[in-house]
C-alpha cells in the first residue's frame, strides 16, 4: 500500500513522456484562397521520421523494465505497456479523424479510373499505421533480447513475451481501423465496379448467332476484365503495405469468383458453343486473378483464399457445363437428379449455381430467376454475393425464388400446354434437387 503513491507517480511520468510525440502527429492543415476563405485540406501525416522518434520513445520507456537494469518484476513491463497501448489508442483516434470520409461513390475518379485525392490520402494513412503496427510489434525483441544476443537471458526472453502479450490490443485497434475505415470501403467500391464490367456477359457475348458469325470471337474476360484487374493492381495494391494489399487482393478475387459464377450460371440459352466459349473465358478468368493475387503480394494461392471455397466452385463450374445426363430422355426427374447428387463436383457448386444453370436446359415458360423478379441479372446477382464477398444469405432467398419459379411455370403449362422448345423435366428436377442441395449445405 506504502508503494502505490510512488507506483503511480511512476506510471504518470511515463505517460507524460510517451503521449509527448502525439501534441506534433496529424497536425491540422490550413489553406485560403485569394479572398482569405479557409478551404478544406487533408491533414498532415506524420513522417517515418515522425514515426521513428515514436519507436524510439517507446523502446526507452520499456528499457526502464529491462531485467539487467534493475526491472526485473514483469509487472513493470506490463504496466509499461499499458500506457503504450494507451497512447497507442489515442494516435489511432487522430488517425481516424484524418481519414477523409470517401464513401464508395468517391473512391476512384469515374472518368480516368485513378484513385481520388481522398482515396490516396487513406491509402497514405494505411502505410502510417502499417510502419507504426511493425515498429509495435517488433518493440519488445528490439528491447530485451537483440540488445543482448545472443546472450539474453531467460528473464529477457520473459519479459519480451509479457510485453508482446500486453501490446496485442494496440495491434488489433491498428488492424481494426485500417480494415474498417479504408480497406473494406476500398473494396466495396472496387467491386461495384467489377460487378459492373462482370454482368456485361448478359450483352449478348455468349449468344450462338453472335460467335457464329465471328461478331463475339474475342475473349470476354481479356476485353472487359484483364485491363479493370491491372488497373487495380497498379493504382491500389501497389500504394498498400503486403499486409493490406493481400485483404484487398483476395476479397476481390472471392467476390470475382461468385459474382462470375452467378452470372454466367443465369445465362440463357447456353447452346454447346456457348459452353466452349465461356469454359475459355473461364481459363483467362482464373489466369488474371492469379496474376491479381500475386500482386497483391500475398504468399497464398488463388486456391487458399476464403478457404479454398471460390476457386473449388470456379473449378466445378467447368465439370458443371458438360453435365449431359438430360441427353437421355429416358431418364425420370428422379432418376436425374439422383444422378446429379452423385457428382464428385456438386458439394463445391453453391445451390443457386446449381439451379440456376438447369433453367438453360427448360422451356421458355419456366422464367428466369432475375426475370420473374423483374430485375437486371446484375441487380439479381448483387443479392445473392455482397460486394464484400459474403454469400451465405443469399441462398435460401435463391430457392424460394426458384420455387416461385416452378410454381408459375406448371400453372402455365397446365394452361398452354404446349412445349416446344427445352426438357419438361427442369421444374420437377428442381423440386427433387433443392431441400437436398440446402440440408448439405447446411450440415
């Protein structure tokens, strides 16, 4: 109790010193025009000079519990870092007051594709605080252990560890701001943008008369896409640190992928020559977001990413067009289905993927999905994959739509009654498929 007065007089002059550097980081910028009106400019950002004397502050203050000098109680060290990670969160409230507010309409300038002023100054903020997340992280070894090796002791090795405990929370609100405030807006706006490119597939490009006549002999992705990627790596990845390049590499190449999947699966009719133009595309696809992700400077493969579940799906996609079991129309919706079960493929294709692709074998009177919703194939995709990449909450509402589907398609038939172009057995096949498909994709 005697030495608690002394303990806080301790841990306030510490304090004092280490928020010291803080009065001179993100200074408020001033700038008038020539009738002496303010105008709005970007805060200052600190320099790796600024940012340096920062690191070099906060070794000394964790110097003051080095084992060799007297600070061998580690609740010293503990109690050190709490005050960094105080001082920690304060820098990152200026850092997220200098952020400026882009939104996902302002992130790049729609005529040229470049970033905007805003976008570049966020994408600077990212690389401050990616320098000071690794001056934080490799502060307790440059401390207590590479001073002294390899000599140190089991109490440095200690120390080292306590400390690294202690600054943990500091990383995370570092991680948690760079992701929320720059990063996951980067890449909605990104991929509204991809989404754009992507469902100008539906224009007509996989139509049998246009690849006939030669007017749609081009790859679809190296027009439309190819560039966009390039574009992409060359103005955003290359500003980012690897460690955020990498988030904003894979989670454009996760929505890539289903929204890709999505709208090629509702693409209607998809004759045989279709399939081999779009099993083309296919391959230039997965080539370009090979090339996106390793710019991106992440050591995982386009196979790694999300779990490996978006590359599994643009893999069985191919497997998927040359499915050919309604050949034989011999064959019972049941039996059909049953056999479509059986595929070594089907557990990595979504159910929407699925049941949107048996609509191109149906009669004209079984609607689309996005037609008897009345809406664009784009809009229709959007709320099966958000633009963040996320896609579970779009497949039960893709089901229930298809049972709409069916629903309408046999009090049309029953009505007309005569099919003269597609396989009758499509809305039966449905039926059988969808609960199955859903229960696996549950479990």
């Amino acid at each position: 109790m005697g030495l608690v007065p002394l303990q806080n007089s301790f841990l306030k002059e510490s304090r004092k010193r280490l928020f010291a550097p803080l009065e001179f980081m993100f200074p408020e910028a001033v700038s008038v025009d020539e009738n002496g009106v303010a105008l709005p400019v970007l805060p200052t950002l600190p320099s790796r000079y600024d940012l340096a004397k920062l690191d070099s502050n906060v070794r000394d203050e964790l110097a003051l519990a080095d084992p060799r000098q007297g600070g061998g109680d580690f609740s010293i060290t503990t109690m050190i870092s709490g005050n960094i990670v105080d001082m920690l969160h304060e820098f990152c409230s200026s850092a997220r007051r200098s952020i400026s507010d882009t939104g996902d309409d302002r992130v790049f300038d729609s005529r040229t594709g470049s970033a905007t002023e805003s976008m570049s100054h966020n994408l600077k903020v990212a690389s401050v605080m990616s320098i000071l997340a690794s001056f934080i992280r490799n502060a307790p070894e440059n401390t207590f252990i590479v001073p002294y090796r390899p000599a140190q002791s089991p109490q440095h090795e200690e120390a080292a560890h306590s400390c690294r405990m202690a600054l943990l929370p500091a990383l995370q609100e570092i991680e948690s701001l760079v992701k929320t405030s720059i990063l996951y807006p980067l890449c909605r706006a990104l991929n509204r943008q991809m989404s754009t490119a992507i469902v100008k597939m539906h224009r007509g490009t996989y139509l049998q008369d246009s690849i006939d006549d030669g007017s749609q002999s081009s790859s679809f992705v190296q027009i439309h896409l190819t560039d966009l990627y390039d574009k992409i790596a060359s103005t955003y990845l290359s500003q980012l640190p690897n460690e955020y390049a990498s988030i904003v590499a894979s989670t454009i190449a996760t929505y890539s992928i289903y929204s890709f999947v999505s709208n090629a699966a509702l693409i209607r009719p998809l004759g045989e020559t279709s399939r081999l133009k779009l099993t083309q595309d296919l391959a230039d696809f997965e080539l370009a977001l090979e090339q996106l992700v390793f710019k991106g400077g992440t050591s995982l493969s386009l196979s790694q990413i999300a779990g490996g579940k978006p590359y599994a799906e643009l893999r069985a996609v191919r497997q998927l067009l040359f499915w050919n079991m309604l050949d034989d129309k011999k064959h019972s919706p049941a039996e059909v289905a049953k056999g479509l079960l059986r595929e070594a493929w089907v557990k990595d294709v979504r159910p929407s993927t699925l049941f949107h692709f048996l609509f191109s074998f149906a009669p004209a009177l079984l609607s689309s999905p996005h037609h008897f919703k009345r809406m664009d194939a784009g809009d229709y995709v959007g709320t099966l994959v958000k633009l963040d990449g996320s896609i579970d909450d779009g497949e039960a509402s893709a089901w229930m739509t298809t049972m709409a589907c069916c629903d309408a398609y046999q009090q049309r038939e029953s009505v007309d009654g005569r099919v003269i172009e597609g396989d009758r057995r499509i809305g039966a096949i449905l039926m059988i498929l969808g609960p199955e498909l859903l229960r696996r994709r549950r479990q």
